[in-house]
C-alpha cells in the first residue's frame, strides 16, 4: 500500500502521445493551446484615439494658441486624415486613428464648441497635460512578433479575443484522449431497466462521463459483466482502441474481483494496487507497454468520485499540456477526528466569509456508498494520514467539485 | 449616471420567459435543473453489504458459537440467499444484498477460514460490535418519495449520478435564451482580413461568444457598419429573432454612437445608461416590451469584458433558475490609489496562499483598450467609489476569468 502522494506522483508521471487538431475560435474556449500565438503587428497598430474630442498640434498650444478653428472629422475605421495647418484641428472620435500632423487629445468635456460664419471653433477650456494625452499609442502594449500566448496555456474569453485580433480564425490545441468508461458488477442494471430487490442502477458511469465532460473530454461508456472470459475479451480489444481506460469496480479482494488479475494477465503493468486512503482504498492503476494507461477505481460510488477528481482530473490537465491548477485551500468550521493511518477525504460544504477566507463545514454521509450524501458537499478536504485531530480553524487542501 | 449596485440590482430585476428542454444526462451536466427530482426507492435500495466476509446471525454469536459452517456464497447481483441455520454462515461480497436470516458482517480480515473433509468453516477472530455491522442499511441515507435535488441546482457530476440512480436517463434542464452579439464600429475587420493601418480585427464579439459557451450560452454574431439606416433595419429584425442582444461598441458621445437613439427608436425602454464605474461607463441597458434584453456595451475590449462578467454572467445564471455564484473575495498585494468617484475594476493576477488567502497583484493594463493585458491577468478586484486609497491587505470582491 502506497501513500496518497506517492500515488500521485506515480500517475503523473505517465505520458501519453496527444495529437493536436483545429478547432474555430468558439470550439476553442476551454482548451489548452497547443501552438504559440504572436503578434502579427503592434498592440494597438496605430495611435488610437481613446476619447471623442479634438485632435491638436501640441506645440501650437504651447505657444499660446487656445481656439482651434474645426478642419474636419476623423471617424473610426477611416483612413487617416491630415491636419494642414497646426493652429487648426480636427474632431476625432474614440477608436480612430490619430490624424496627422496631431499629437495630443482633448476630450468634448474640456473644450467649448462655437459657431461663426459657417465655421467652428474649440476653444479650449482644461490645458492639456501632455503630448499624447488620450491617445493609446501604437506598440505601448505589444509590439509585432511579441509572443502573446505561450503553447499549454488554457484559452480563457481573453485569449480567444487576443487571438482574433492576430488573424487567427482557429486554434490548434491539444486533442483529448479517447477515454473508456468500463464499469463492472453483476448489481448493475441499465438507466432505464426498473431493478429487482437486489439490484441497482448503474450511475458511476454517468459520473465519470459528466465530470470528463466538464473537461472537454468526451468518453465512450461500457458495462461488462463480472465473467473472467468476457472481461478478459472485452478489456482485450478496449486496450488497442483507447489511450484510457478508467474502470469502475471489481478491484477489492471479493470472489469476483478479477479486475487486477485480468489487467495484468492482458499485459497491464501494474503501478501500484491500495493507496493509504479512505475512501478510494483499492483504487489500482496500471499502464499497458503499448500506451494505454488504466485507472481502475473502486466501485463504491464515493470512492471513485474521490479517485476522479484527486487522480484523474489533475493527471489529463497534465498531458494536456496545461499548468497544474490552483491549490484551493479550506479552514475546517469545526474538529475533526480521524484514526486509521490513511489520507482522509472529508466531504465538505463550503462557505465562503465577507473577508475571503473559505471555511470548510464537515457533510456527515453514509460511508462511501452514500453518493447522495456527496449533494450536500462542495468538494473534499484532504487531511493527512499523520494526525488523528484536525483542529477548528486549520486549514487544509481542498478538492472542488462545484462553484 | 448611476452606480454599479444600482445598475447590477436593476439588471437582475429583468425576466425572461425560459422553456425547458429535456437534455441527456451526459449533455445536462453544468445545466440548471429544471425540474425537481425524488428517490424512486430507498437509497440504500436494500441492506447493502459494505466489506468482503461472512455475513451471520448476530445472536449465535452472542450465545457464544464463534465458528461457523460455510453454507454458500452471496455474490454482488445475486437475489438474496437465506441461511438456513443460525450456527452457520454465508459468505458474502460487497455491493451483494444482506442473505435472509443473517444481520451482521464480520470482514474476512477478521476470521480465519478452514476447510476440513471438504466444508468451509470460519472462525472469528474479531469479535463484532454490534448487529448491521459493515452493513449499509436500506433507507439510511434517503427514504422512498424523499425530494433529492431541487429545480434550479446546477447540475454537478453528484447530481448526473443520484439522477441515473433513480432512472432518470434524461433530465429537465432551463433552456438558454438566444443571444445576439452585435458588433459595430467602421475600424473593424473580419478577422480572416489582414487589416489597414487604421483598422483592426473584431475581437470583442470572438470574446463573448467564448464566454458564453462558457455559461453554456450558444450565440450567434453579427457585425454591423455604423449607419443609421441600416442599424434601424438590422437592429429591428434582431428584436424580432433573439430574447437577448448583447452590444458592444457605439453607445458613448461620439458622432457615430446611434445606438442609444436607435434602440429607443425601436422600442426598446432604456433602463440606464451610463455606470459610475471605469472601464465601462458609457454601458446601456433597456428592454423592449415585447420581451427581449438588450446589453449595449462599450466597445473598448477591457470594458466589454468586465461589463460581461459583472453584468451579463450573473444575471443569465439568474433567469436559468440558479443561485448566485459564490461571492469570492482577495486581499490586494499592494496599495492601489484611485480617485475618480467611480467604481474601478482593477486587473489582478491570483496567487492563493499555503493558508489559503487569495492574494490580488494589481496588473498594469494600458487602458481599456489594452485587451492583451488581460492576458496575464485572473480577474478583476472590484474597488468601491468611496474610497480613493485602497490599502495592501485590505479585501475586496473579485470576479474572476480563470481558475
């Protein structure tokens, strides 16, 4: 049995071979990037006007002038135009390039409009402070080649806009592996089937393919009865059509866990079987020479809910070629005591206090068979295998699964 | 012009009639429920058994038998066996049901199994605590009819699990209202266009829409020139095809800003325009009568963006049916100052604490124009108008992009 940090470091160890493909700009959001993006010319390209006003010479204030006669208008998304004479201006409008021959603002507020003889005057009416005022120069945020979007970065709306603006109407990114959802146990009967007194309906399968959803991470989902033949059969062919198996089920020490048996006898390197936790205990993992690599978690509906989103979750992020997430942190509302040597997951309700801090409240559940227990909870605390009291107030690391 | 509270409070007082529309379990994860949802049966359906071992009948035990005859197998999916004499015992696997006539699991950790002229006998090695040990008991967790997930939850992995359970294989979920996103502004190009040295490419509307699908929010985008003649026509049919119209561009002073006048002359009520906050300020909000919400917002890329995530985020999640999102909170890193009487959303970068305080480094953005300098940022601190120096350590409300 290997601890909960071990275990850890054993999966992410594990590569797998990803393609990229293309996605459009929309398909795109969510995804880890899988190419660098550049500038393809200064950020903003040119000077832009950042407040509808005047556009002026600056050195003809300076030398006294005060009231500019109204030589004509520059719009946004128009050539730009040119100031022919300095003790004039032009009117220019926020987003449009900076005529000219100008080289400073002043917004409508801080000028004065008059008429005369068919002519229009700005007097102005707050100097000006400085060459360039309200003008959004050309390069002052990015020049052209800059790299703008390191490969791995996971594209939030803001980098889809960067990207846009740099021509990029698709997005190469990491492509997600094919993913089989396999569980196992004779209990299980299908969604729709009405079960017998002894029987249940299969809902890990669902679970799993909702949260690998969530990560943009489609997945095939299978049942396989608990026969070795047919498992070794099946497991067989699943092994040469996916880079993962995640399994569910079959992998405690029952008269019909023939799981570990099985992975192993079709060519499953075995990693390591039993993880000093509760739940989640008999959780297996293995990788097959070929590629694949095999998550076989326990079928105990709360265990492989922690299995998912401490192991699985943070290990495809990895090959996906993205940064670790944040390590959320939550203070524990109350004690806690915990005996057995083993990491403990504690489900959890969180509360988030007006000065930020996220407190942790402890949800009671029916051992890790009682999935509707995990409807209250927001996630699990991770408290560690080398202290039986966890004090009031302590803070330990979070696993969310909502929010 | 109003402040942000009062804009935000008259923003989510706005309804919109949303039907329900009937989603795959896979699909309706992160969808709000639409529909309450009850235990068909009891969870655990039955006597669950909770350990591999032998199931017995407590009382031969307490009168003192401590080895028992192995008189079958109670496998996981199997109807419930019955044991025939209490001075024996069945094995039993996990997941199985509890065998008639027996009320107690000891695991086979705890006994020591031999056989002698071909029977099986256990002997106990670990006394039992109590009657239904390592029994999970039907109805402990949830009771038959027991209302299990309320309408209007967002639908997490949890949920899509306790669903399939109760033979949900499809569910309910709020229907997302048809968006509009509209563009203007004569400087922009399509992004497939290499732009002229007074243009840039569209890169607001490719950012909403990314956020949207986010939400979950499919939306379709236009881009409109600034004419009046043909923004009245476009806008009208718009009205007629969309329940919501998000805007960006076209709604400050400038002379080609219609869109304000165009909207009323289309019936649309304005409800504000103008929000004492920056980026963002020249943002308008009305609705028309005949139903459909129009966000008109400013056209700078930082502005749209907050305005989005302020405004837009929360108040969709509002008409979905679903709870406010959690109110995150971060302490500044370092003194900011701001004198404006204006709300300010500030770029900050996210750096979470071994103990769990999330810390907000203020970003150096060029402007609402500089969109890449969100590209290093997490979120916004949202700094309140009456105040102008906002001290290291202090926290404020954060809306955040990533993470």
């Amino acid at each position: 049995m290997i601890t909960v940090d071990e275990a850890f470091a054993r999966i992410i160890a594990q590569k797998i071979e990803l393609p990229v493909t293309e996605l459009s700009l929309e398909e795109a959001v969510g995804k880890v990037l899988g190419e660098p993006i550049y500038a393809d010319r200064d950020f903003p390209p040119y000077h832009r006007v950042t407040m509808d006003g005047i556009a002026i010479r600056y050195e003809a204030y300076q030398a006294g002038e005060d009231t500019f006669r109204v030589e004509g208008l520059q719009l946004a998304g128009a050539p730009a135009q040119t100031l022919t004479s300095k003790d004039e201006c032009l009117e220019v409008m926020t987003g449009a390039i900076l005529p000219k021959n100008t080289d400073t603002v002043i917004r409508y507020e801080d000028v004065s409009i008059t008429e005369r003889r068919g002519k229009r005057y700005a007097h102005i009416l707050a100097a000006p402070k400085m060459r360039l005022q309200n003008v959004h120069q050309q390069g002052s945020d990015r020049r052209a080649t800059d790299l703008l979007i390191p490969e791995g970065t996971i594209l939030s709306p803001a980098e889809i806009a960067v990207a846009a603006s740099v021509g990029k109407s698709s997005l190469k990114v990491a492509e997600a592996p094919r993913v089989a959802i396999i569980s196992t146990g004779d209990e299980l009967v299908e969604v729709t089937q009405t079960p017998l007194p002894h029987q249940i309906r299969k809902s890990n399968s669902y679970m799993l393919q909702a949260a690998l959803r969530e990560q943009g991470v489609t997945a095939d989902v299978f049942h396989l009865a608990d026969d070795k033949a047919l498992l070794l059969n099946e497991l067989s062919e699943k092994l040469k059509k996916y880079a993962v198996l995640v399994l569910s089920g079959g992998v405690s020490k029952g008269k019909a866990d023939y799981i570990p048996e099985i992975l192993q006898e079709l060519g499953v390197e075995q990693l390591f079987h039993e993880v000093a936790q509760r739940p989640g205990k008999p959780f297996w993992f293995g990788k097959h020479a070929a590629g694949p690599v095999v998550f076989a978690l326990p079928g105990n509906p709360v265990s492989t809910f922690v299995c998912y989103y401490k192991y699985i979750q943070p290990w495809l992020r990895t090959v996906l070629g993205a940064a670790p997430a944040w390590n959320l942190q939550a203070h524990l509302t109350t004690e806690v005591t915990f005996n057995p040597k083993l990491t403990y997951f504690l489900p959890v309700k969180i509360f988030i206090t007006a000065n930020g801090i996220w407190r942790a409240q402890p949800i009671t559940i029916g051992g890790s068979g009682d999935f509707a227990g995990l409807l209250a909870a927001d996630g699990f605390l991770e408290l560690p295998p080398d202290q039986m009291k966890f004090s009031a107030g302590e803070s330990f690391p979070l696993i969310c699964f909502r929010g």
